[in-house]
C-alpha cells in the first residue's frame, strides 16, 4: 500500500529548476485543497476498480468519435467510385487537390496553444492524463484501431448505398448519401462527447470526490500531473530545441506523405486491380480488420514488453512487404496485389506507437501541447503532399524510431546518475508542479 500526504515542501537542497517552477503547479493540486496534511491511501484493488470505472465510462466514446474522425476522411474515397468525379466535373488533378484541401484546414488549425482542441490532441491527451504510462500504449492503440473499424463500416455502408441505388433507384447521388449518413452520425456523436467526456478527473460526474482524488493520485507514477493551461514560454523553448521533437515530426511527415496517398485513393487502387466500383467498396473492408488487429496487438504487446517501439516496427515491416507485392506481381495477378493492399493497413503501428510516446514522454503541459502540435502538423504535411505525388510502390520508411531508442536509453541513463547524487532532494508533490520531462530528474521516459 502507497501512502501520499498533501502540502509542498521545498527544500533549499532541491534542483534549481525544479523550485524555480515549484509557484504554478499543476491543476492536480486542486485535488488536495482543503485537505491539507490528510492521508490519501491508494492499493492495488482501489486502483483497478479505477482503471475499470475509467475504461467503462472514457473508452468506447474515444474509440467512436475517434472512429468517426477518420471515417470522414475516407468517405471521400468512397465516393469517388460512386460519381463524384463525373457530378461535380472533376478532372486533372482536382481529386488529388480535393483530397488535400481536408489537411489544409487541420494545418490551419493546429496552432500549439489551441491544439488540445482538436480531436485528435484532445483524445491524446485525455489518455494521457487518466491513464498510468504503462496503460497509455494499448488505450491508444485500441482507439486508433477504430480507424479500422471505421474503413470496415463505411466500405459495408457505402457498398450497401450503392447497390441499392443501383437496383432501387434513389433521389439523390449515392456519394451524396455516404456523406449525409457519416455527417449526421459524426454530429450526434460529437454532442455525446461534449456531454460525457470531462475535461479532467477533478469534475468528472460519474466518480464521487473520494474517487476523483483517486483517480489523479493513481496517475502521479507518471511524473506530468494532469494539465497546467498557463502559457510557459521555456516550455515552448525547450520543445523547439529537443531533438526528440523534431525526431517525432521527421517520421510523421515521412510515414503520412504514402498514407495521404492510399487513405484517399485506396478505393480506386482496387478498382485498378480488375475489380468494380461496387466491389473496390466491399473488398476494401479486410483492410480495416488488418489495421484492428495489427494497433490493438502492438499496443498491447508493446505495453507488455516494455518497447513500444520495437513491437510497432513489426507492423511497418508488413506495410513494405505489402507495397512490394502491389509493385512487383504482375498485373494480371489481381488477388495477390490486393492482399498486398491489406498488407499496407498494418502502417499505422509505429505512428499510434510514437504518438503515445508523446503522451509518455514529454512533460510539461505547454511542452506537450508544442511537441503533439508538431508532430499532428507534419502528420497533415505528409497528408497534403501525398495525394499530389500518390504512386503505389510508395511505402512507409522506417528511420527516426531508432534514433528515438537510442536517445530514451541515453536520457534515462543521465536522469538516474542525476539522482544519486547526495545532495539532490526531491519535493513533495513533486509530480504535480508542471515541470517537463528534462528539468524533473523524477521522470522516466519509456520505449
């Protein structure tokens, strides 16, 4: 059993840095007042109903609303095997512009300071803050799989669209009704959201107030507290001058110039295969069940193992094989380019698995919201510039997770020699002062 008691002491012997920040704390602190020098006892029991509490209340909204983000994105592909090109009279390359114009707008705003508005920071960092580090790679990893099951439930949608227009006849386009259908559910989804997912644990209407402190006490192992929305400008500084921030952007804009490609045109490279319109819908669907499977086994293994980033690599390692297969079988062999497609959907694995190293690895509310800033805005980047230079034997390239590794191993390395000294002291409440993962020699970075 863990025993934590309320109140600040800071010592004269404490790093610099560290009482320097100790005045703007984070909003867990809120959690202890008026409770000043009480005891908070947290066990393994009283942790796992939590986790479950947690899980049963946050999950399945994440994973849907998360789930309906992409589904938006691809029902543009959807649609332009079902008229949309030949409706509005696109020609040249207007689809490849069409495609790019989404990211457009997402990389017009994602702005750092407004960034933990946008759906996809927003669920990162609501991870992040609930959860323990050894939990966040799998909760991740379950949520962005419903990018999977969202392509599995809008290719049966859409092929569903369009076949009955085709024997029924309908009053409108069938693109049009794909649209009209993912928009509306997007919208009822987006109002259970706002209602049901609280900004923090400490007003959350589904735990009493015992449980709230419990719920952020259970996540002080993570050295990161759960949110200090003050603008720290060496927060910025330092997120702009970590090289690991710039490692984390190098891969997402390598990785998503390729997905920006096949995301948008995965529908019409089927149809390249020999196949129909109607049927590219429907065969496009075991796509999404590969990248189920291939986000939500990395995330788990990769929390198991305790390296993220090496189990994730196996995933990336299948997209190659996958795009070698479209690029080199003959064209005549239309089923085996197709596995190749579903090949391609394992992907994602080292992007979910950097991503939730974000999450884990960098501290500091204001440094965190920089670094997810970056790493979405080259995420768009490589989403823009995909559809304009879209090939099929493009493939995702492995290159920044290892210096990534090597950089983990190193830091920890530093921090642990930094705490033997003699004279260093650790605060109490330590975890909860809003410092950044390099200036808290108490925080630990994971693989």
């Amino acid at each position: 059993m863990e025993k934590k008691s309320a109140g600040l002491d800071r010592r004269r012997s404490a790093p610099g840095k560290v009482a320097k920040h100790a005045n703007d704390a984070d909003e867990a602190m809120k959690a202890w007042a008026g409770h000043e020098g009480e005891v908070l006892e947290m066990d393994e029991a009283t942790s796992k109903r939590l986790l479950k509490k947690i899980d049963l209340h946050l999950m399945p909204l994440l994973c849907v609303i998360y789930g309906l983000n992409y589904l938006d994105k691809t029902t543009l592909s959807y649609a332009s095997v079902m008229g949309i090109k030949q409706d509005i009279n696109l020609t040249g390359d207007d689809y490849q512009w069409l495609s790019s114009m989404f990211y457009f707008g997402e990389l017009i705003r994602k702005r750092p300071r407004l960034m933990h508005r946008q759906l996809g920071d927003l669920l990162l960092l609501t991870t992040e803050r609930w959860y323990t580090k050894k939990e966040q790679g799998t909760r991740i990893g379950i949520w962005f799989s419903f990018n999977g099951w969202a392509q599995i439930f809008g290719g049966l949608l859409a092929y569903g669209i369009a076949k009955g227009a085709r024997l029924h006849g309908s009053a409108i386009a069938p693109w049009k009704i794909v649209f009209l259908v993912t928009g509306l559910f997007t919208m009822a989804m987006g109002g259970l959201f706002l209602l049901f997912v609280p900004d923090s644990q400490l007003n959350a209407r589904w735990l009493g107030p015992l449980d709230r402190r419990l719920a952020v006490e259970r996540v002080r192992i993570n050295q990161q507290g759960i949110g200090n929305k003050h603008f720290k400008a060496y927060q910025l500084k330092e997120a702009l001058l970590d090289p690991l921030t710039w490692a984390f952007a190098f891969y997402a804009l390598a990785a998503d110039i390729p997905n920006g490609g096949i995301s948008n045109f995965f529908s019409q490279l089927i149809v390249s295969f020999g196949y129909t319109s109607e049927q590219s819908l429907l065969y496009g669907t075991p796509g999404g069940a590969i990248e189920v499977v291939a986000l939500i086994l990395c995330g788990y293994y990769g929390d198991r193992f305790g390296n993220r980033l090496l189990v994730s690599t196996s995933g990336l390692l299948l997209s190659i094989l996958g795009m070698i297969l479209i690029v080199a079988l003959p064209l005549s062999n239309d089923v085996g380019r197709l596995i190749g497609y579903y090949l391609t959907q394992a992907s994602p694995t080292l992007f979910v698995a950097l991503l939730s190293l974000i999450a884990t690895n960098v501290a500091g509310y204001t440094k965190k919201t920089t670094v997810a800033a970056i790493y979405l805005i080259s995420y768009c980047a490589g989403n823009i510039i995909g559809p304009q230079t879209f090939r099929p034997k493009d493939a995702p390239r492995y290159v920044p997770a290892e210096i990534t590794i090597i950089c983990c191993w190193h830091l920890n390395k530093k921090k642990a020699a930094f705490r033997a000294r003699p004279e260093y002291v650790k605060l109490e409440n330590q975890e909860w002062l809003d410092l950044t993962d390099k200036e808290n020699p108490e925080f630990i970075y994971s693989l």
